[in-house]
C-alpha cells in the first residue's frame, strides 16, 4: 500500500496563537518522531473553536497505529473534546498535478 493521510479534527478551547505554540511546542517535537510519518500541517478555527491536524504517513498500518496513540493522548487534555478522525488514500497522479506535497 501507498502512502495515507490522517485528518483530526476536535473541538478545542484554546489556548491559540503564541501560548498554543508554547503549551503544544513539545508535542509537535514528539510527533515529529513518529516512524512512518512524513509531515504534519497544524490547523486551527478559532472562530468555530475547532483545531485539528492533517498528517502524511508512509504507510497505512503507521496511521492507524498513530491514529490510536493521538486519540488517546488526545482524549486526557483539557479542554479538547469531539475528537474525529478519518483516513485517505493518496490518488498520486492527480496530487502530482496539482503539486500536492507527497514526494
């Protein structure tokens, strides 16, 4: 199998901007070390109360087992609650067109 991304998305309190950075500045070290992952985008809505991320795993059986970990984790921080995840497979040829970033 190819690569795979994972959403997560989750109601989220705050904090936002640079305390967010200092409070989750540990965690993104820590993720950054997952094996199999290539990359993670951030996201956050403070307008709707929503953060999440978008991952880009080398493989599906590293998603899921991250996917497992993150929601676990996850689920013990205040403040975060309706925690959602979902899974995709990469169509390559048409995310290469479109300078999707999954070299």
């Amino acid at each position: 199998m190819g690569k795979r991304i994972l959403q997560i998305d989750f109601k989220y309190a705050g904090p936002w901007d640079e305390e967010m950075i200092a409070v989750y500045r540990e965690m993104a070290e820590n993720i950054s070390t997952v094996p199999g992952l290539d990359w993670k985008i951030w996201t956050e809505n403070k307008d709707a109360g929503e953060a999440g991320g978008i991952y880009l795993f080398d493989n599906a059986a590293a998603c899921q087992s991250f996917a497992d970990e993150q929601i676990a984790r996850l689920s013990g921080i205040p403040g975060i609650s309706g925690i959602r995840t979902k899974q995709f497979d990469i169509t390559v040829p048409l995310t290469e067109i479109t300078r999707g970033p999954i070299g």
